[in-house]
C-alpha cells in the first residue's frame, strides 16, 4: 500500500474527468452564474456598506476596500472546499461515478486530480464574476488584481486538496458537516478576513498563521487587490504551496485506500 | 493456446475473509463463460480482479495476455464492463452518458458522437436519446449500460447479473443482443443467479461456492454428470419414503417433495405409481438447476 504521501502515479486522462464536470456545470450556466455575483453584492452592501459606516478606515484604507479582497478569498475556500466535499461525495457514493470511470482506462489517481483540478477551477470561475463586481464599486486595484484569478486557481486547489482528504475519511454525508462548520466557518472569520489579524491576542496569531490556509490566502489577495506587494508574499506563497502539494498527495492516496479494496 | 482469460490459484482476501480461494481457470477466446454461484460465492470479487478495479491478493492472472497488476490502463481499454449497480451518470442524456464514457477511452470527439448513435440503435433507445437517465425504465438502464460497455469495442464484454430485476421481455432483449455480441466474436464472461439464463448462453460455466469453483464444463455435461437425465418428483410422505428405501432408490428432499434422479423416468415413475401409491408424480428433464442445488446446497445465503 503506498504512503500517504508518497506521488501517486496521475496521467493526462485526469483532464477528462475535470472535463466531464465541466461539462455538467456549463449545462447549467444560468444556474451558477447569479450565486457569485449575489455573493459580491451582498458582502459589499451588508459588511462593506454596513458595518463599514462605523468603521471607515482601517490602516488608512476604507473599510469596504479592506474586506473586498476577503469576499474573494472566501468565495475561492468555500467553492474548492464545497465542491471537493458535497459535490465529490454525492458522485462517488451515490451516483457511483467513479466506479464507472475507473471500469475504462482512467485509474482511480486520475479521477481523483480531475476533482482536484475541477474544484479550483470553480474557485477561479468565482473570482472571474465577482472581480468586475468588486470593480465596478471601486473597491479593488487594477490591473494588479488580475492576479487574484491565477492566485484563485492556487489557492482553490489547496481547499480543493483538503476538502477531498475529508471526503475520504468521511463515514457518511453527513459527517462532512463537521469540517464545514468547526474548520471552514471559523476560518472565514478569523484569518485576518474581517478585522487585521493584529487584532487577536499574539498567540491566536501565530496559530492562524500555522494552521489557517485562508490567512495566507487573504494575505496575499489583499496585496493584490490594494496594489501593495510585499516580499512577505513569498513566504504566504511557499505556505500555500507545500500545504497545496501535501493535501493533493494525500487526497488522492486516502481516496485509492478507501475505493480500491 | 493459453486463454483470454487465465487464473491460476488466484486469491483474495479482505482482511480475514476470504473471498476468492485459489481458484484456476481459462476463457477461451470467442466464447460465453458463466460464473455461477450462491451469494457470497466470490464471482463479483473475480469479475473486479479481472476488470482490473481490485487488485489480487496472490496467484496469477492474465487478461487479453497482460497482468492486471502491470498495466491496468492497457487491459481496460479492450474490456467492456456491465457491473451489477446501474452507475449511469445521472447527470446526462442516454446520448450523453455514450459520448461521455465514450471519451474516457480517448475516442476522438467525432468518432464517439458516432458510435453513440449507433449503440443506442443497437439497444433501441434512439427515441429515449435526449433524455436523462433517470426517467428511463429498469430495462431500459440496463440496455444502456450495455451499449456504453460497448463504446470502446471491447474483445471482452464481462457482465455482472445483466439481467438481474427485469422482466422477461427486457430479459430477452438483453439475450438477444448478447447472442449477436457472440456471433460478431466477442468473448463473454458473465455471473448470473438466472440458472436458465446461464444454461441458455454460456458456452462453458463454472459453480462456484465460498470462492472455490466447485465444477466447470458446458451445462449439458454439468447436467448429465451431476444430475442426470431426468428427474421424477414426488408430493412428500412417509409411505412414499419408506417405500423408496425398501426398493434401494437413492432420492432427495427439496422442501415438499422427494427428487429421485434417473436415466430413465418412465420407469421410476411406474415403479412409484404401482409401489407406493404416491398423491402425484412429475417427471421432468434435469435442468442446471438441479446441479447447482445438489452442489451448493439448500440452505438459504445472505
């Protein structure tokens, strides 16, 4: 049996899984072109316009300004992390999904990335409709906010990755509630998303920054989106990275474990 | 010439169980080869080592001449596989469940549209084309999954109960198209629980019973051997079975009635009738049922 970690043998077929998604969700545009758009709007009018009454400015820039890069990198965790979980698991246990695909020539490693590959594609369809949104009420700085659309595909992989690590522990569907809401919904709020990061006591500082992917996320996003790029990318970028190649790895050999018997 | 197919003490286990205890076997190529057996006997387990989605705990085995553990992507190219859950992808149309399958065997865009069309000719759902497959009948998802077996032409076609819940009508279909898979030379290897339906296609069959094979031959030798020619039941009571003890006739119980099996029936039957003065007699031919029954027993599996 392989390791965890070890570098599961993926071929260029995982790209018509990754298709075969696409497809399906291309079918149904209309459908999944409003929640992004909804999302930007009711963020920027609820938090932005809001709360960001009171709050005006935070380290000189508007509070709106502050949080758009946030809208952006939550919507990238929540889409990955979403689809990887739910979307995954109701193919491979319900609709049977993938044992069908692993009866032709893609292997389990295949169809497994090509889930991976799909969840931060979704990320990075997100970004691409709530970016003009964000545009168009000022609130981001371009042409350097672009790179938050190559940024989504990064860091949707990496949510991607460690959503599918759960999906192939889970027992059932309904134990994916636990990560959703003890990891993912906490994590919306305390990674420097809302408020600075500089507002937590120092020790719950350092263990955002060890253990939360969103910091490093919105870190960067909020970079980007202000136009204010620091060498500290570099090391946000290498924490994402490794997390990203960890949780990939051993997603897809948890998934083998769990499916091929 | 080795087979197709070629398993030589091939085992499984998952954990302490064993599934599959060293079983041997050859398919021959071009031929329609059963595998039979109580549930619980090991043939889905065999039929997903050779379909390359389980991978074998020891001995050897060979399909269309690799090994399962070597190259699996190679082997599955050339297999056709009709599992026992519909795993249908619900997201798409008949027509589009084809193409997409169709791609997953690097079968270029045009040609898959192509053979999509065909097969669902082939299976005669061309009217059913653009609708998704959850509004199709139990019958008509089979069908389906039978045309998408075929999207890669496949040089074996492995079918897991292919025609388990469907009505006579949609069973005969489905034993029609595989007659004329057969005629076109396709290699068949298929598990059923449908014993007249085993003894109507396969070519050659096993019985298999807690992962050993038990027999293999045609069922008409497994019949003769096994069961012999003929059967004569008789309604059950305790004169007719103390009578068929004083007179030395080997006989069987099967729930209500006593099974004596014979060369000839006639005979046994007008012993029986002026001997034992029994309620009713039926005398009937030996069926691959008979066998199964008198190899794996009575008793109910789960």
């Amino acid at each position: 049996m392989p390791h965890i970690l070890s570098i599961p043998p993926v071929s260029r077929r995982a790209v018509k899984v990754w298709h075969r998604n696409l497809t399906v969700f291309a079918r149904t545009w209309q459908v999944n072109f409003f929640p992004p758009l909804v999302e930007a709007l009711l963020y920027l009018f609820a938090i932005g316009m809001g709360i960001g009454s009171y709050v005006r400015e935070i380290g000189g820039v508007p509070y709106v300004t502050f949080i758009a890069p946030a809208i952006l990198a939550i919507a990238v965790m929540n889409s990955a992390f979403f689809e990887c979980t739910y979307g995954s698991f109701v193919r491979m246990y319900y609709q049977k999904s993938f044992d069908a695909m692993i009866a032709t020539p893609l292997s389990i490693e295949d169809v497994i990335a090509g889930e991976l590959l799909w969840g931060a594609t979704r990320s990075v369809i997100y970004v691409v409709i709530m970016l003009p949104v964000l545009a168009v009420f000022g609130v981001v700085s371009l042409p350097l906010a672009l790179l938050a659309i190559p940024l989504a595909f990064l860091g949707g992989l990496m949510f991607a990755g460690i959503a599918m690590c759960f999906t192939a522990i889970t027992p059932g569907i309904d134990t994916l509630n636990y990560p959703s809401f003890l990891f993912i919904t906490p994590m919306a709020l305390f990674s420097g998303t809302f408020f600075p990061l500089t507002l937590l006591p120092a020790a719950l500082q350092y263990v955002a920054l060890a253990l939360l992917p969103l910091t490093h996320l919105v870190a960067i996003m909020r970079m980007f989106t202000q136009a204010a790029v620091s060498p500290v990318i570099l090391l946000h970028l290498a924490w994402i990275i490794v997390v990203t190649l960890l949780c990939c790895m051993a997603a897809i050999n948890l998934m083998r474990r769990r499916l091929i018997v | 010439m080795p087979g197709i197919i070629e398993a030589k003490d091939l085992k499984k286990t998952f954990g302490s169980t064993v599934a599959v205890d060293g079983i041997a076997f050859s398919v021959r190529k071009g031929e329609v080869f059963g595998f039979l057996g109580p549930n619980g006997a090991g043939k889905t387990t065999t039929m997903k080592m050779i379909a390359c989605v389980s991978p074998k705990t020891s001995g050897t085995l060979t399909v269309l001449g690799m090994d399962p553990d070597e190259v699996p992507e190679k082997i599955k190219a050339g297999l056709g596989v009709v599992p026992q859950e519909t795993n249908l992808d619900p997201d798409f149309t008949c027509y589009g469940n084809l193409f997409t399958y169709a791609r997953y065997f690097d079968i270029t865009e045009a040609a898959a549209a192509k053979k999509a069309d065909e097969l669902l000719e082939f299976v005669q759902l061309t009217e059913k084309r653009d609708i998704t497959v959850e509004k199709l009948s139990g019958g008509m998802k089979r069908r389906l999954i039978l045309a998408r077996a075929l999207v890669n032409n496949p040089d074996i076609l492995i079918l897991d109960e292919p025609t388990i819940g469907l009505d006579p009508q949609a069973r005969h279909l489905i034993w029609e198209k595989l007659r004329t898979l057969q005629a076109q030379g396709n290699t068949i290897v298929l598990t059923t629980h449908y014993l007249d339906e085993a003894a109507r296609l396969c070519d050659r069959l096993v019985i298999m019973d807690n992962g050993r094979i038990l027999v293999e031959g045609t069922p008409a030798d497994l019949v003769r051997d096994h069961a012999g020619r003929e059967i004569v039941e008789v309604e059950k009571s305790d004169e007719v079975e103390s009578c068929l003890r004083d007179l030395q006739i080997p006989y069987e119980m099967a729930g209500d009635m006593i099974q004596v099996a014979t060369e000839s029936s006639r005979d046994i039957a007008r012993i029986l009738l002026d001997r034992c003065r029994p309620e009713k007699v039926i005398t009937r031919p030996a069926t691959l049922e008979d066998v199964f029954l008198k190899l794996t027993g009575r008793k109910l599996r789960e």
